[in-house]
C-alpha cells in the first residue's frame, strides 16, 4: 500500500515572527536560521515567516498577527 504525502494548504494557516537583535555578540548561524526557517515557510506553505531586528516594530498593534 503506498504511503500517500498530504498536500500542503494553498494558504499559510499563521504568521512566525523571528526576532534576532543582538547587543553585543552576534552568532554566525543566524542568517542560515533564517534561511531555513523561509525555506520551510515556502516549502509547506503552512505559514508566513517575518523576519526582523528591529525592535520598535513591536507594539500591540503590529503584534496582533502572530
């Protein structure tokens, strides 16, 4: 019997906000995370990744969608 693979939403079911401000060390990995991490949103398309290091974008409002 073959094993069948369940086809992805055509829409992302929600949103991933990845957040990666540093102070004062900045770890070498965190582009390829993100990079991994797009790949899988796009690959899936179970959700939307928003990427960000800037910090004032956080309020209630914009927070909303997460």
């Amino acid at each position: 019997m073959a094993e069948t693979v369940p086809k992805p939403p055509r829409q992302p079911t929600f949103r991933v906000l990845v957040f990666t401000k540093t102070a004062i060390y900045r770890h070498e990995s965190i582009p390829a995370g993100i990079a991994a991490l797009r790949t899988l949103a796009d690959r899936t398309r179970l959700f939307i990744l928003d990427a960000t290091e800037d910090a004032e974008s956080f309020t209630p409002d914009t927070l909303t969608g997460y």
